[in-house]
C-alpha cells in the first residue's frame, strides 16, 4: 500500500511508543529489555536457569473471582467449537478493522495436537455463571534450533480475551498461567509472534500479499486500483496459468514424508533459528489436510528424486461489514524448499495451484529466501508487520528476516 493509510500512521506511532513506555508486565519477564538493546556483553542464550519441579507453582495463578479456569479439550468437538466461536468474534484483526482471522475448527484441531502436545497447554477462562468461554492461549511444543542450540521450546499462540474483557490485565495472567504450565513440564523457553510491539523482537517481518482474485480484492477494500489502471487491467495483471508448469510436480503423499524430512532439515539448517523436525514433526505439519495445509513436491520424472518442496496453509478472515462477501480466502506461505527448480518457478506453481483453490489471495512473509521472488511474482508490500519473540532465550543481534526459518501459524 503506497501511500500509508491513517491506520498505518497510528500503528507506527504506537510501535514508536511502545518502545518508550513502561511495559509493567513484560519488564518483570525473562526477556530482551529495550534498555538492553545493543548491549553487547550480555551473553546469548537463556536468561534464568531453569527451577526445581518442586520449585514451580503447583496451584492456578488467581483470576478475578467471577471467572475460572478451564482446560480445552479439543478433541471434543463441542470445545473445539466454542474455542472456534471465541476466536471468530474476538481474534486478530487488521488495523482498519475490516477484516479478522476466522480459523477453521480443523485447522485449530490440527494447529494444537502435534506429537506429543500437551493438553493441559490449551488453557481456557468461563464466567462462572454463564461458563461462557472469555478467553483462551495454548502452547504447543517444538524443538526449535538457535544457531548450533537444539532447544524444547512451547510455542505460544491464540492468545485471546473476549471483547468486553480488554484492558483488565487478564493477558498477562493467562502468560503466566500458560507459563507455569510449561515449566511443570520442565520446559524453559518458548517461541512465539506477535502483530504489536513488545520487549524485544528477535527480528520483524512484513507481510507480502499476491493478488489472485483482484476483483474480490478491490471490492472488499483489502487492495486499491492502482494508478491509472483500470479492473480488465488488473484483472490481466494478475492472470496466471491454468496448470503448473514444472514437469513432476504433484501433491506430497504419506511415502514422501522420509525424502521430504531429509530435504527440509538440509534447507533449514542455513537459518539461524529453525525448526528441528523429524519425520513424526514432518508427517503432522506438511503431509496435506484438507482445507488445512496443502504440500507439493517436484518428484525428478527420470531419476525420481525428490527435489524440491513448496506448501500453504489456509487461514480465512471474515470480511467486516461488506454486502457482498463474508470470507476473504488466504492462502499463507508455509515451508519451500528449491534445490534443482528455481524457487520463482516453484513458487509461480504454488500460486497456480492455489488460484485453481479458489484462492483470493497468496500472503507470504519475507523469511528464508522469499525475498528472492516476492517482487517478480507481483507480490505487494502489506501493511501488517510480524514481530518474533523468544521467551528466556537471549539472541545478542536482532537477526535478518532472511536469517529467520520459522513460520507459525
Ligand atoms: C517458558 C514458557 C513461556 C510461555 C509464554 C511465553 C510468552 C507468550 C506471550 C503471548 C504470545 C501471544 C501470541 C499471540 O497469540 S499474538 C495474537 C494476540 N491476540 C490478539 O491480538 C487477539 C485480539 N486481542 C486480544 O484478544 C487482546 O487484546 C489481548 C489478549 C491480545 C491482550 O489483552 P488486552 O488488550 O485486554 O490487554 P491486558 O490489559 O489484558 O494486558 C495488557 C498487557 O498485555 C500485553 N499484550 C498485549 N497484547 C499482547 C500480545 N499479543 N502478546 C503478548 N502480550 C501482549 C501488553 O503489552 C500489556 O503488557 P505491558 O506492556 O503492560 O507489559
Ligand atoms: C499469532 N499468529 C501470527 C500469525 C497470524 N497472522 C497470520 C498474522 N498476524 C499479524 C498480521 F498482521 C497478519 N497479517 C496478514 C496480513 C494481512 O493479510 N492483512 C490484512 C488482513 C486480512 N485479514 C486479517 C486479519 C487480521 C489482521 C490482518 N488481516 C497482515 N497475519
């Protein structure tokens, strides 16, 4: 978006702000400090030992008396369902409030039950009364590589109060509470991202969008006509093939996942912080799910080797107030790897394929080499900025978006 609409003003001005207030919660939290900013002494790696089992709090750290915890079992459709609606109604949206992320009750069921997930890490607060669902945030664990560090880590996500209870100091419980949760299972660290400003980014990422349904886009107010171009124009611009064009290409399946283990962890393994995944990790998150997450693969057709990977997840938004649609169909860069096509190439299948989806848009950060395509394939430059975050866990230089091989969801 060329010319920064208000909301993005506001937004970098209250980024510019968060820097200089107090963050009375996050001050007394085992991270980066902004006062700590460039202070080279301060060694790389985790900022408090770990504490005895015995140590760690045993009890549910207090909420306002009126509410109580819950543990989210989102193996129960019924939950799942009311965790589906909270999210819905209460989760991120965009600056402008047009648009708020709807994820699907698959995705979240995918999202919170990889190997050995924690159930007690899906942490619930009900009104005592109603027993209403009023918010919600999980970890889930992970091994997550920092330089030559193979760390456990949780990583934090769906952090949600409903509505009505902003401003209340209810986040800050439930990161303790999620918190005290993970140490009980003798884990020390976590990963986690965040679209606001907070003691410290490891490094911040911009969002790139690749129209595939312009006009949808236009109509809904995520893109603007461009200057001196008219809808058949733009509707031209965007046109892609109507099949892939790299011979081999084809949908990963359950007898890829040991080639596409070996040929990610390889990938990864240039990033300074990266997944460490196995063939259990591998199966779960990149074998394709339904209206989940979508994995091709380019299998050689003379030598049948396996040499390069691309795949999405799919995350809607509701569309806020707009007569003519509800759903905005994003489709957001996962994990790609090239070794033999040339990444533009695999990358323009991954958009042919997901437009043949029903796409409307391809969202994708500039992690990893995506920067390597993002102009060529008429990607455009989105106004949502990604902060990461490391929880314990000190990286002494902020890093590069390039330097970065972590998606989260
Ligand atoms: C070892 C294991 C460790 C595990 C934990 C690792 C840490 C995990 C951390 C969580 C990772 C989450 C990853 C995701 O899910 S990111 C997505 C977050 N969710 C949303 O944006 C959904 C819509 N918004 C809401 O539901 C609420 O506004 C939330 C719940 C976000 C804040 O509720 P509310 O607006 O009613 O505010 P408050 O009065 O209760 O509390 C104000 C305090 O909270 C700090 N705040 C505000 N937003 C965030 C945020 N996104 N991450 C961390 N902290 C945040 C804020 O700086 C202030 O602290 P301080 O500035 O005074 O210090
Ligand atoms: C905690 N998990 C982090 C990932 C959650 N993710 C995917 C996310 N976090 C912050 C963002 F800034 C963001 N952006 C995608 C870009 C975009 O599409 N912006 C227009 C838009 C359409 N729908 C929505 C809904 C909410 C916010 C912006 N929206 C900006 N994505």
């Amino acid at each position: 978006k060329e010319n920064s609409s208000l909301s993005t003003i506001v937004r970098r001005f209250k980024d510019s702000v968060s820097l200089g207030k107090t963050h009375k919660f996050w001050e007394s939290q085992p991270v980066g400090q902004f006062k700590d900013i460039g202070d080279s002494n301060l060694p790389e790696g985790p900022i408090e030992p770990p504490t005895l089992l015995s140590e760690v709090k045993q009890e549910p750290y207090n909420l306002p008396s009126q509410y109580e915890w819950t543990t989210c079992d989102m193996e129960s459709d019924e939950t799942c369902r009311e965790v589906y609606d909270l999210l819905k109604c209460n989760y991120v949206e965009d600056d402008e409030n047009m648009f708020r992320f709807n994820y699907s009750q698959e995705f979240l069921t995918w999202a919170l039950r990889p190997p050995g997930y924690y159930r007690s890490w899906h942490i619930g607060v009900r009104a005592k009364s109603s027993k209403k669902l009023v918010a919600f945030i999980t970890g889930v664990p992970a091994r997550i590589r920092v330089r030559d560090e193979v760390v456990k880590m949780a990583e934090i996500n769906f952090l949600c109060v409903h509505k009505k209870l902003r401003s209340k100091r209810l986040a800050p419980v439930m990161i303790k509470e999620v918190t005290r949760r993970v140490h009980l299972e003798n884990i020390w660290q976590a990963a986690y991202t965040a679209g606001v400003v907070l003691p410290t980014p490891i490094t911040t990422c911009q969002y790139w969008h690749r129209s595939l349904n312009p006009k949808k886009l236009i109509d809904v107010g995520f893109s603007r006509l461009g200057a001196r171009m008219t809808m058949s124009r733009t509707i031209k611009l965007y046109k892609l093939p109507d099949s892939p064009a790299t011979p081999g290409f084809r949908n990963m399946e359950l007898r890829d996942v040991p080639a596409v283990t070996r040929l990610l962890r390889n990938y990864l393994s240039q990033f300074v912080v990266a997944p460490d995944f196995d063939e259990n990790d591998v199966e779960h998150w990149l074998l394709p799910t339904e209206n989940v997450v979508d994995s091709y693969l380019v299998e050689s057709p003379e030598t049948h080797e396996i040499t390069d990977f691309c795949s999405f997840y799919t995350l809607p938004s509701s569309i806020l107030g707009n007569q003519n649609h509800s759903t905005l169909k994003a489709a957001y860069s996962y994990y790609n790897v090239s070794t033999k096509t040339p990444l533009l190439q695999l990358m323009n299948d991954a958009l042919i394929v997901a437009k043949q989806k029903d796409f409307d848009v391809f969202n994708a950060l500039d992690v990893m080499h995506n920067e390597s395509f993002l102009k060529e394939l008429k990607f455009g430059p989105g106004d949502g900025q990604l902060h990461y975050y490391l929880y314990n866990y000190r990286i002494r230089h902020a890093l590069r978006p390039s330097e970065l091989g972590l998606v989260l969801l």
